[in-house]
C-alpha cells in the first residue's frame, strides 16, 4: 500500500491528554463498548483515545442501570473517554458535573453529530447546533461542571445544505474554552450517504486555528487517513465505521503514522474467525459482569451460559462486517448470524476455507450508506437560529447507547 507518513508521528492534545498517533475511535451506539474498546485498544497497542458509546445525560443524572455499565471502563483504560448527548443546559451540567467529582472518566466529549430521527426530533444531536445560543449555553454548562476535564465536541455540517453550521459552532465552542472539535463532514440530511466533503474540515481547522480539529467521514483505510490528514491540514481523525468488523484498523492506523506501511494487517479468514470469537466472548463476559446474567439465572439458563448466549446473540450484527469480502456463502452467513452460543459460532467458522487470504476491496466502506433523508425537528426548529424556547428536561432522551 502506497503511504506517505508525515515526517514526525503528529501528537493530539486534549487537555492534558498526549494522544499519540492521532487517531480516535468514533463513538458508536450499540458498537463502541467496552468489549470492541478492548479489542480496538489491543490491536493499537494502547494507542490513540477511544470513546464510549453515547451516554444520555438525563439517564447518567438518574443512574440508569444500563447507563451505569456503558461507563464502565476496564482498568487499562487511559485515558477514560465518555460521549455524552443533552439538549438540557441544567442537566449536561449535572452529568459532567456528577463524571467529575465521581471520577468516571477523564475526557467529556459532546454529541452535535447524531442524525437519526429519535434524536434531531428532540433538537438534539446534529439539530442542535442550528440554535446558536441553546449551543453556546449547553457548552458554557459543560466546560464549567468538568473542572479539569477537557471537554470536545463532536458535530456534522448541519442540518442540511441550506442550514450549515459548523462555522459558527466551531467559533462559540472555542469562545466557552472546547478543547478540540471533531467534525463528520456530512450533514444530517446526508446521514452516511454521498461522499464526506473533507473541504469542510480544512475551512473549519482556517476558522478555529486556537483549537484541534479532527476530521471524520470515508476513512476506510490507514491510507485513508494519513490522506485526510494531508490535505485539509486537520490535527487528528475519528473513525467510525472503518472499522465495523475490523478493530486491526488501529493497527494499521498505528504503522502507518510511524511510517511502517509493511506492518499493515492483511489478516486471513483463519485470523478473522480467532477474533470474531474473542469479539463474541468479550461481550459475554461483559454482560455478565453487568448483571444481565444474574437476572437470567433468576429465570433459569445459568449465570455464566446465559451472559455468553446474550454476548453471542449481541455478536450477530458483527457477522457480516467481519466476513466482508470473503467467499462465504449466503446461507452460512445467515447461520452464523442466528447462532446463539460460542460452540455453535466457533464449529460454524470451522467450516469455512478459512486458509482464504484478505480479499481484495474488503478495506472499503461498510456500513449503512443511506442518504438524502428527511430530518425530524421538532415543530417551529428552523424559523430562528436564536430562540430555544421550549427546550427543557422533557426534551432529553431517558436511555444511553443511541
């Protein structure tokens, strides 16, 4: 693979946080656990800050038992990152209040970027932004109840094409003390369709020059980012999902920064299969340890078979991600997506040619690719960029994870 490293490996600032290479793992729902953090992080070798999926703050204030285990970080995790979405200045306060006087994390970083309608017809997410002072009051919120904590920003274009934004987010989150800004460079309507338009992400690194910008959207590859990197002059990138069925991507995001384009990872099926398992495994011991399994054994399936039944089922929506490209017909990818156990995964995978080498064109886009949608507001949302009325506590979301 062609790759032009940069000549000294960049170094991400956030906060006080050296993240080194530049590389943060996107914030995905029902993804970016703390079993896809853990394989992401070990491929990296520990490299790059990989946030959680995204915390509802109504529900992190109210201690939500879901919400409670979304924030539980594994002992190796440093530094520990937390997404959080509101649309409640009074009640962002509380949570990243409450993250930090509880010590739950040590990086804050703020949802403007979620498109999907449960979210925008809030006015939250990627809607927000529209309404310049609810943005500046939620951050104003924000910076002040983290202390110490850096707190980040995560935001799209904007609504549509006739509604952008992101310049004039990117100015009021500088002016309440944000400390980084990432933008995916597609708009709401635009969901993950068409192509990121990386020109955005340079205009917003020339109108924010105080801060580091990251650009996110159509990294498919480590070439990918280094490219990014190259041509709009942005301090880091997010990657979302690139890395769907493929946590190794760190890996080469790591070699390619250091300027070793022959470390990077071509695994076989064989290898593939290994890590598909240890995915599904991970989970269950995740679930387990999140009380999921004990509420089973109460209604009978045994603690220890009930959290990996739950981690293997939870593991389905990963089959297709990690067999993406392979000679792997469609009615074994179906049953490998309907398995319920690891001994009926792994003697599933064991009947594949799984000496198959990495098949060509896997490294591109994966993922729902849907664009030109609708954006759900809530009534009025658009007629002025200023009022919030009727923004409040009922507006926020009661469950975490998106």
């Amino acid at each position: 693979m062609p790759t032009t490293a940069p000549t000294s490996t960049p170094t991400l600032r956030v906060g006080p946080h050296s993240v080194q290479p530049p590389v943060v793992l996107a914030p995905m729902a029902g993804i970016t656990n703390a079993p896809f953090r853990t394989l992401c992080r070990e491929f990296s070798g520990g490299k790059g800050l990989f946030v959680s999926e995204m915390i509802t703050t109504r529900a992190l204030v109210e201690r939500n038992d879901k919400t409670m285990q979304l924030i539980h970080f594994d002992a190796t995790e440093r530094p520990r990152s937390i997404q959080l979405y509101g649309v409640d200045p009074a009640t962002v306060g509380k949570a990243v209040r409450m993250i930090a006087e509880e010590d739950l994390a040590d990086h804050i970083d703020l949802n403007f970027g979620c498109p999907v309608p449960k979210v925008t017809r809030k006015g939250g997410g990627s809607a927000l932004p529209f309404k310049r002072h609810l943005l500046r009051a939620i951050l104003r919120e924000a910076v002040s109840g983290a202390g110490d904590l850096p707190v980040t920003m995560k935001m799209r274009k904007g609504i549509d094409d006739d509604h952008i934004t992101y310049l004039d987010a990117g100015r009021i989150a500088v002016e309440e003390g944000v400390t980084a800004i990432a933008l995916h460079g597609r708009t709401a309507a635009q969901h993950y369709g068409g192509t990121a338009d990386w020109d955005a992400i340079a205009r917003l690194k020339e109108h924010v020059p105080e801060i580091p910008v990251l650009g996110n959207g159509d990294i498919w590859s480590a070439e990918d980012a280094l490219r990014m990197v190259r041509e709009t002059g942005c301090d880091g990138v997010v990657v979302g999902r690139g890395c769907l069925g493929r946590p190794w991507l760190f890996a080469d995001l790591v070699a390619a920064f250091e300027g070793r384009p022959e470390d990077i990872a071509r695994p076989s099926l064989r290898e593939v299969a290994d890590v598909m398992v240890r995915h599904a495994r991970l989970l269950g011991e995740w679930i387990e340890e999140g009380g999921a399994a004990r509420r089973a054994t109460v209604e009978g399936g045994g603690g220890r078979r009930a959290g990996e039944s739950k981690g293997v089922v939870d593991f389905r929506k990963h089959v297709a991600w990690y067999l993406k490209g392979f000679a792997v017909g469609s009615e074994m990818r179906k049953r490998l997506a309907i398995t319920s156990s690891l001994e009926e995964l792994r003697s599933g995978l064991d009947e594949l040619d799984l000496d198959q080498a990495w098949p060509t064109g896997a490294d591109g886009p994966r993922g729902r690719t849907s664009g030109n949608n609708r954006v759900v507001l809530p009534d009025g949302w658009l007629k002025d960029p200023y009022d919030c009325a009727g923004v409040g506590e009922d507006a926020e979301l009661d469950t975490s994870g998106g």
